[in-house]
C-alpha cells in the first residue's frame, strides 16, 4: 500500500515538474520539440508497440506541436513539424 502512495506522490511531482518546464519554457521552439519526443518515447519503448497505441502516441505529439502552433511559439511551417513527429517513431 505504502508503494502507492509513494508512486502517486512521484507523478505528481514529475507533473508538477512538467507544469513549471511550460510556465519557464514554452516560449522556445526547442520545449515544444522536446514535449513531443517525449511523449513518442514512450511509445517506441513499450515491449507492445501495436499499432492503437502508436496512433495514440502519434496523435499526443501532433498535439503538442498543434499548441505550440497555437501559442504562436513556432517557426517553422506545419508540414515541417509534421515530419519532425514522424522522425520521433
């Protein structure tokens, strides 16, 4: 039980961190790049790389590039970021 406890106080200190990387970073293209390699990261290192859970990482990257298009952080056309997902995979 005590594991539990430990771990949900753990993710809410690594979201907790992430909140404070956007507050601090958000305005440099380079958090944006970073934001979206994480969280393809997690779907080239998972041992069942099915396809449903490829797409969905996909889809969570596009969206972070589609909010940092949104807050006007970026520089580079879409087609550009597009393909920066997809050398993420």
């Amino acid at each position: 039980m005590r594991q539990g406890k430990e771990k949900t106080k753990a993710r809410k200190s690594v979201s907790e961190i992430l909140s404070d990387m956007k507050r601090d970073f958000s305005a440099d293209p380079e958090y944006w790049d970073w934001l979206a390699r994480l969280e393809m990261s997690d779907a080239s290192s998972t041992e069942e790389k099915n396809d449903d859970a490829m797409l969905f990482k996909l889809q969570k990257a596009v969206q972070v590039y589609e909010k940092a298009e949104a807050v006007g952080c970026l520089t580079e056309e879409p087609l550009q970021w597009k393909t920066k997902v997809l050398t993420c995979i």
